[in-house]
C-alpha cells in the first residue's frame, strides 16, 4: 500500500503498474529495501521521475527497521506522517486501506468531490479552503474503520468516475440530492432538482 500510493504521487496508474510489480518483486519487504544500496533502489525507480519519493521510501525502510525498532509501518496517521516522504494524504490512506483505521483522506478527487456538494464556494487549490475540505472529509468519515475503508474507496470512486473535473455526471451521481452545487445549479437555472 506504501509503495503504490508513493508511486502514485504526481504519475498516472497507467506508467506506475509496471514499476510497482517490478519493485517489489526486486524489494518484497521492508527490510529487502532497508539492506538495498541506494544506488540499486534508485534504479529501480528509474524512469518513474520524482526521484525523491525514492530515496524517502529507502529512509522510511531504514528507519522502520532500525536497531530497537519493530520493523511495522505504524498504524496511526499521525505516526505515518511523521516518517520520511509520508504526507497527510499517503498516512490517511495506508491507515485505512492497510489498517482498515478511520482515517480522513483528501487527493485531487475527493477535494472536489466534497467540495462541489458541501462547499461549492471553497476552491480545493487555496491552501485554507483545501484546510477546511480536511475537516469536512474528517467530520463525515464512519464510525469504524472497516466502514470508512469503503468509504474513502467510494468518495475516490466517486471523484475519479462521476463527478470529474472536466463534467459533472450529476443525474448518474447517488449524491446528487443535497449536493450544493446541484442545488446551485438548479436555482440558478430556476429548476429545482431531481
């Protein structure tokens, strides 16, 4: 899960695939990355660019499995964050989909996603308004880990397949009651919504 959401930051699914089957067929755990060379790690990435997610995904490892400690990945997002590379979106979603924790996540999709039918006046692009998205991704997330696991799935889903930047499939949306930006939309073109 860790290495496929750095793979993923800022590249396609469709180049990462690929280099996730080979990666970790070269580094199968954690500690196969740790005892790696940089050298051969950087190699190995060769080719995906950001070649910083690389070398921070080779610190993680040795840090993960330095003398004293338990060589698991944390469980928690503030733990996870706290290690080399992990952002808030990356510790969010290895502690749901890895851990199955109840944890907010908030990619490109989602920001839209809760934007459009919560917010449509917040811009996810400005720093305080993506800080506002944050808390209304963590204030709608079930109460158990295993439901917001779907959840977070559903809301990606959701951003990635329906309510797109470039069109908004609003009559294929299950959301689109209560959605603000439908609502809008409907009275600003004097109709009220389906």
């Amino acid at each position: 899960m860790l290495v496929s959401e750095l793979m993923l930051q800022q590249t396609q699914v469709s180049r990462v695939v690929d280099y996730y089957e080979r990666f970790l067929t070269r580094f199968p755990s954690l500690q196969h990355l740790a005892d790696a060379p940089p050298r051969q790690v950087h190699e190995a990435w060769e080719g995906l660019g950001y070649y910083a997610r690389a070398r921070n995904l080779h610190k993680l490892a040795r840090h993960v499995m330095r003398d004293g400690a338990d060589g698991t990945l944390p469980a928690h997002p503030a733990e996870l964050v706290a290690l080399p590379g992990v952002g808030r979106y990356t510790a969010g979603a290895v502690a749901s989909f890895a851990y199955e924790r109840r944890a907010a996540l908030v990619d490109t999709n989602v920001a839209r996603v809760l934007a459009r039918y919560f917010a449509p006046t917040l811009n996810p692009k400005r720093a305080a308004d993506l800080s506002v998205l944050w808390r209304i991704a963590e204030s709608v997330l079930p109460r158990t880990g295993k439901a917001t696991w779907t959840h977070n799935q559903a809301v990606m889903e959701l951003g990635a397949l329906v309510c797109t930047a470039r069109i908004k499939h609003c009559s294929a949306c299950p959301l689109r009651r209560g959605c603000a930006s439908r609502e809008d939309a409907a009275v600003a073109t004097g109709r009220r919504s389906a």
